[in-house]
C-alpha cells in the first residue's frame, strides 16, 4: 500500500520504519530538512520537504495514490487540515493525530465531518497503559484483549515466589487457575516457552487469563501487592491531566508536581480535587518534602528522558513505591531496563502499535479481522486478537493439536461468547471466535498466517 506520513517527529518516523519493514511504500513529507535528512539514509522511502497542508506538495507526494495518508506534525489543527485535503484530492484512508483534550473530546462529533477513519491521541493512549498497571501493582505492563475479558500482564519474577524451578507442565498443574505464559524474557533471549520450559528468578514473563485469574495466579505465587491509594505524579502535561482523570475517578489520592506556573493553575482549575505542587519533581529535596516516602506510586511524565531515568531509580531505590517511567527514546528504554526499572512506558510506540493494527486490519481478505494488536518486550514479540468471521477451512474445527503452525507461535486465549479458553492440544477455534496470538519473528495480517 502507498502511504503518506506528513510530519517526522517521533510517531512518524517510527511508524514509517515499521511499515517499511512491512512491504508498504513510504512518502513522508516534512517542513525541516534537517529532519528528513536522519532518516533518508536508514530508511528506504521517499522524503518531500515542504507544507504537508498544501495541495501542491501533497499532489507532488501523489496523495491520490495513496491508500493511506497519516498526519501527525505537532499542530492538531494542521493535522486534520492535512487529512480533510487529502481525502479531497482522492486518499482511501486518513489518520489524524490530535493531542488537545478539548478537540479530542469532541472528534464524535466532527469525525464524520473531516471524513477521518481514525483519530489518534497518544497521550490518551499512554495514560490509559499507565492506568491499567496502577489498578494491577504485580504488573509490569497491561494489555487486554475483547474489551478487558483477557488481560496479558507482564511481570518480573523475584526471588521469593513459588512459580520457579519448575517446568511450566507443573506449574500449571499445581496452580488450580486457567492461565498461560505465553512469553519470557530471561537476559537478552527471548522465549515462545512449550511445557518442559522452567522459570527462574529475574525472567520477565506475559501471562494471559482473564483479569481475576491473574489474580488467583499471583496469589498462588506469593505475589501480593497493595492496593495502590496514592499516586505522585512528576510532570503537569497532558498525559499526567488524563491519567489524574482516570485515577481521580476511582478514589485515588493524586499530587503533581510542575515547574511551570502557568500550567499549574491551568491544573488546579481543571483538577480541583487533585494536589498541584509548584516546584521541581527533579530534585530530591522537593521530592522528600512532598512525601515521596509515603506514596504508593511514583509516575514520572517530564518532557526530558533522561530526568525521568534519573528520578525513577531515586524512587525505586528509596521508596515502596511502585514506579513507571515514560521514555521517548529507543536507547533509553533497554538502558532503563538494564538499571531495573519495570514499567516502562513509550507512547511513541503505543500510538504506532493502535495504527500498525487498523493497516494491517485493511489487509484481511481470509476470514478474520485483526481486534487489536500490542508490541511485547520492545517489539520482539507481537500479541494479536483475531475475530474469526468465516468458515477458514484449515483453521476452523480442527483440534490446536493438528494444526500446523509455524515455530514461536502460542494460541493464547480463545474468547467464545462470554467464556474464556485458556486452550490445549484438544480445544479447536470456531466460527465468531475472538482468538488471542503471541508470535516471535513474525507478523501477521491473517490468522491463516500462523499455518506452516
């Protein structure tokens, strides 16, 4: 497919890497050159430098070509200004990025309008991720899957639980909870692990079962963590007002920290019942006055990597707080969690994950859509929801056990009505089926794809 990125910031070129490796044609257009010269020589594409809101250089990117056009410079405005031009000029498809609350609240109502197939708000999306972990302490990460029934939790493994040395045929006969590992991370390896695989301290793993069986697991573990209650946050942007949004709805305490003044009073008015603290969240001396020793968590939102890095393992060193770090950059994040840092969150890649889906959800001709699709263990590994719409000969009606699948692929989760399969060899995928895929070096836009 032909498709058009206008603006190179951290979304576009990192999803026209992505769909470059994918096999689409990539023109991305941008007002700096200095921009599109950092990536013309590690990517195959083609770079227009000009005003992506104009129609004589979208005509010169050959807009009426593309099956796909994505805007996401800075500038709501101009974003969906680019969006509405294109379709005009004959786009299949446009995605918009809008960053303002106050323009996404009201996308239902002009989406229809600016003829847009999808409204992107990564700083909607990142809150959402770092929500979901604070609900799920024992969590390093949350993904769900048929709208929160399956969840996929990554944890880190400590030195005291009850889920080691042993092969995971055993664990799951002596845990009484449905449940599968369908990942793990042990140092630089990365495993799809069968029943004779044993797990150790330190490994990271992704268990899939639904919200409460996760819980059942942990317990049976010995992984017990509190209810978190109080929540810093350091860093007043838009992702800290959704997040204090969210956490403020189900009774949580919740005091950010902002440098700017300005910004400060814009919180205070748009979040009366949390604590705004003018001060710097990067020094420890306004951390420790603040009560960073008695916070439950600890989110660091700043604007700067490397500022975050620094004040989590000030946290995650000092503190019982549970901390999640927003990171920008692709270095940084193996960097943080080298140094121990669990919750890692990029929104750059959430946003780019929720796009890769809906283009690869255009491609499927063989019976089953793509729901959702996550990047897992800094995207070495895919999770993927199917909903099996027609009858797929080699697929449908046939036991898990005489499939022929490709290697590193695990059926996770099989969602059939309101029940939730966590499946074996004997189980089979039916018709209206929502079906869960993990993968290793592969990508998918068909479950016929899992077939060798």
């Amino acid at each position: 497919m032909n498709v058009v990125i206008i603006g190179n910031g951290k979304v576009g070129s990192n999803l026209s890497e992505l769909l470059v490796d994918e096999g689409h044609n990539i023109t991305v257009i941008d007002m700096k050159s200095s921009s599109l010269k950092k990536i013309i020589d590690r990517q195959d594409i083609l770079c227009i430098e000009g005003n992506g809101a104009t129609v004589d250089v979208q005509r010169e990117a050959s807009v009426d070509k593309a099956g796909m056009v994505i805007a996401a410079t800075p500038y709501d405005e101009l974003n969906m200004l680019c969006c509405l031009i294109a379709k005009r000029l004959g786009a299949k498809r446009t995605i918009s990025r809008v960053r303002n609350p106050e323009y996404y609240a009201q996308m239902n109502l002009i989406k229809d309008d600016l003829r847009l197939e999808m409204v992107i708000n990564p700083e909607l999306t990142t809150a959402d991720e770092i929500y979901r972990i604070l609900v799920f302490p024992a969590a390093a990460k949350v993904e769900v899957f048929q709208k929160g029934r399956v969840e996929l939790v990554e944890h880190r493994i400590g030195e005291n639980t009850r889920i080691t040395e042993q092969t995971l045929a055993e664990l799951y006969k002596n845990v009484k909870v449905k449940f599968l590992i369908c990942a793990v991370q042990r140092d630089s390896e990365i495993y799809i692990p069968d029943g004779k695989f044993v797990l150790k301290s330190g490994d990271r793993i992704h268990i899939a079962a639904s919200h409460k069986d996760i819980q059942r697991f942990f317990r049976a573990g010995g992984i017990i963590k509190d209810k978190i209650k109080t929540v810093m946050i350091v860093g007043g942007g838009r992702i800290a007002f959704y997040l204090a949004k969210y956490l403020i709805g189900i009774g949580m305490h919740v005091k950010i920290i902002e440098s700017n003044v300005e910004r400060c009073t814009e919180l205070a008015e748009l979040l009366p019942k949390a604590t705004i603290i003018n001060a710097d969240g990067t020094d420890q001396d306004v951390l420790l006055e603040e009560g960073i020793s008695d916070v439950d968590s600890f989110v660091a939102l700043t604007g700067i990597d490397e500022e975050n890095i620094i004040m989590s393992l000030y946290a995650s060193k000092n503190t019982d707080a549970k901390v999640v770090t927003k990171i920008n950059r692709d270095s940084y994040i193996d960097l943080a969690s080298q140094l121990g840092l669990e919750s890692v969150i990029s929104p750059k890649y959430l946003t780019t994950s929720n796009i890769l889906s809906y283009i690869r959800s255009l491609k499927n001709t063989a019976g089953s859509n793509i729901e959702s699709l996550y990047n897992l263990v800094g995207n070495q590994v895919e999770a993927i929801e199917f909903k099996i719409k027609d009858m797929i000969p080699d697929i449908v009606g046939i036991k898990l056990r005489e499939l022929k699948m490709k290697k590193n692929i695990l059926i996770c989760a099989i969602i059939r009505n309101r029940d939730i399969i966590i499946p074996n060899g004997n189980d089979s995928i039916e018709m209206n089926d929502s079906v869960v895929i993990v993968s290793k070096d592969h990508h998918f836009s068909t479950i016929n794809d899992i077939l060798d």
